[in-house]
C-alpha cells in the first residue's frame, strides 16, 4: 500500500458523515440496547438475518466504524474489536484451537501471550510448543498431526526478533493450517503481514492504534468468514467486549497514525546508533542497527524499523536498575506506542510469568531495559539516557 493511499484510509475509512445529524466524526454511540420496530425486526437481528444493531454486544456502530478502519489499513476481509489486546490475542487463538489441538509458536512472545500459551491452553486440553530459533524450517519441523495454528510476533517483544512473515505463512499454507501474527510493534504503518500471506492480524490497539496511552482495547483482522464466527462462537460468549467511546477515542487515535510513526521511528533510529555507540552499553536490540541479526530481513517486509528497542547496561541489574532510577523524561510505566517515551524492566514486569530459564534462553537477561520511544525532541531524549548511564 503507498504511503498516500495510507494515509487517506487512516483518516476516511470506515467514517462517514452521520446521515441523520450530518456530523463529520463518528459520533459515540453510548447505547446499550437499540430497538427494534417489531418482534419480526427484533428476532430477525438477533439471528443476524438483518443487518443492524440490537445489543452492544453484538455490535454498535461505533466499533464498526473503527472495525472497517482497520480492516482497511491491514489489508483484511474484516476486523473484530475487543476490550484489551490480550482479550483479542486469546479470543483470535480459541477461534482456532479447541480440546485436542497444538500451537507452534514462536519463543519470544509477550509475556501474556506465552502465559497463556504455556498455561492456559494445556488446562483446556490443547497444547503449544515453542521453537527454539527464528528459523522457518524450525516451525515447520514442529508441526504435529493436530496442529492447527502457528502464532508468532515480529517485531518480539522485548528482543525485538525478526521472523520471516511470508515464509511462516508459506508453511502453514502447505500443511493446511493458520497463521497468526502479533502485529503490535509494527502496527499497519510498518508492516502489512495479511498481504505477505498471513491468516490472522492481531493488536494491542492500545498502543499505536491509540497512540495516546488513554484508551485500552484490541483488534482481530482476517478471513471474513473467520472474524463472523469468532464474534458468534467467541465474543459474545466471553463478553470481551470494547466499550463505543473506547472506539472513539481509537478512531480519533488512527487519524494521526501515519503522522506519528515516521516521528516514532526517525527518534527511535537516533536512539539506538547513539546506545550502541555508548560504552557503557553491552548490546541494542533494534533492527534497524546494521548489525542487529534480522536487520536485512525487516528491510524487506517493513516499511520502517519501529520505535521499539532493548538493550543491557553493562553490569546487568544493577546498572539496568540505575539507568531506570535515573531517567527524567522516560517514564517509568508499562505498555508501549505512546506519544511519550517509556521504559521498563521486561523480567520484572511484562515477561514476568515466563520462567526465568526461557527468558535467559531468548535474551530476557535481568537486566534488559526496554524503552518505547515517544515523538518529544530526540535530543532531550539523548541527553536524558546519557544522565542515566553516566556513572
């Protein structure tokens, strides 16, 4: 998708002038319940024989509005929206996976992700193993007869690991089974993985989607047949349902997207050449480092490297601590995607449920530093790292 024709989806998809008051932003449709004009009409929605609205539960008009918008953006037939990333992670992967059935998934993933992956899935009878390597062939040799997903981040969080997109999906296209990628790093500014032959798209809309830490929800992107069962069979029975002014506030959020990630990646670039030149830093993880082992492989499938990075200190926790400790401007929060920098330490908080022993495997050391870098002058940001890392 050229970049123009981005940026006029991001602000016109799926909007509309509202046909009764003529208002030009979506309005919030803070409602409920919405009637019927008989018992015909009313039965007729409930079975989704008629198009329309009944009960926000089953769909409101505006989380369609921003469900067309990124649909659009992604490439996709249709999009589903949920109350939270992982409420859309884990719903997307139940769409797939019942009692009996195996997940490949990749090694690093979100802390959440893994969680429910390693945990959850096993208590419902299914089951998940996780490559150890970046390798598509490695996917592909895990594939069991009962395997019916391979689920996979890239940009990872926190070591920023690069997967082939087109490759993973190649595979699974072979053996007859989906593919699900974690697009949250990249978001669809970056990366389009449904057009490199990927099943299934899922978010955190409350990081870059929102844009704006102020609104927490998720998004499902694939199949059109897909997306209507996972809102049957799923949603509406787990009830994670995104609220309309969270809807809202995400639409609001996607008009700017296209404006805000250049901003994110240009800082983010400067970031990373100036760690890795620090000498009291061990190692960046950022692919956008002409050393990083993915660096060649984002160059293809992205359209930028992200403002997402980690690196290590050089005298692990205790130098990672300080560096946390030190910072004026990063703030010293979870999540990611924000208008302002972040930082966090990953082992302690988001990979947290992971054992230490797969963390240490992927890199996860104790003392990795992850940091979302915001659009503020990245000179400030500079400086405010340097502080930290003084001795």
């Amino acid at each position: 998708m050229k970049n123009h024709q981005f940026a006029t989806l991001a602000v016109h998809a799926g909007e509309a002038p509202c046909k009764i008051t003529g208002a030009v932003d979506t309005p919030i449709y803070q409602a409920t319940t919405f009637a019927a004009v008989d018992s015909d009409e009313m039965a007729a929605l409930y079975s989704n024989e008629k198009p329309g609205y009944m009960y926000t539960r089953y769909g409101n008009p505006t989380l369609s509005a921003l469900q067309e918008k990124v649909a659009a953006l992604e490439g996709g037939d249709a999009a589903l929206a949920f109350a939270s990333g992982m409420a859309a992670i884990s719903s997307a992967i139940l769409g797939y996976v019942k009692c009996g059935d195996h997940v490949v998934a990749a090694r690093s993933l979100y802390g959440a992700a893994y969680n429910f992956l390693n945990k959850k899935l096993p208590a419902m009878g299914a089951s998940a193993t996780f490559v150890q390597s970046a390798r598509a062939e490695d996917f592909e040799k895990a594939i069991q007869p009962n395997t019916r997903l391979i689920y996979f981040e890239t940009p990872s969080n926190p070591i920023l690991e690069i997967l082939d997109i087109a490759a993973l999906a190649r595979i699974a296209t072979a053996h007859g089974i989906a593919s699900m990628i974690d697009n949250t790093f990249a978001s669809p500014a970056l990366q389009q993985p449904l057009k490199l032959g990927v099943t299934v798209s899922v978010h955190s809309a409350t990081k870059y989607l929102c844009g704006h830490g102020d609104a927490m929800g998720g998004v499902v992107i694939g199949p059109k047949d897909y997306i209507e069962r996972l809102d049957r069979d799923v949603l509406r029975d787990f009830g994670g349902i995104m609220s309309p002014f969270t809807a809202w506030l995400m639409l609001r959020g996607i008009h700017t997207l296209h404006v805000r990630m250049p901003a994110h990646c240009a800082n983010a670039q400067k970031v990373a050449d100036f760690l890795a030149r620090h000498p009291w830093v061990e190692r960046v993880n950022y692919p956008g480092l002409a050393n990083h082992p993915g660096h060649d492989l984002a160059q293809r499938q992205m359209s930028a490297f992200g403002a997402m990075m980690s690196f290590e200190a050089k005298g692990g926790y205790e130098a990672g601590k300080r560096v946390m400790d030190r910072v004026k401007i990063f703030a010293r929060a979870a999540s990611l995607g924000d208008t302002r920098s972040l930082i966090v330490h990953s082992a302690s908080t988001s990979h947290r449920a992971v054992p230490p022993e797969q963390r240490l495997a992927i890199g996860i050391t104790d003392g990795l530093v992850r940091l979302s870098v915001g659009i503020e002058a990245v000179e400030d940001l500079i400086a405010d790292l340097e502080y930290a890392l003084a001795v």
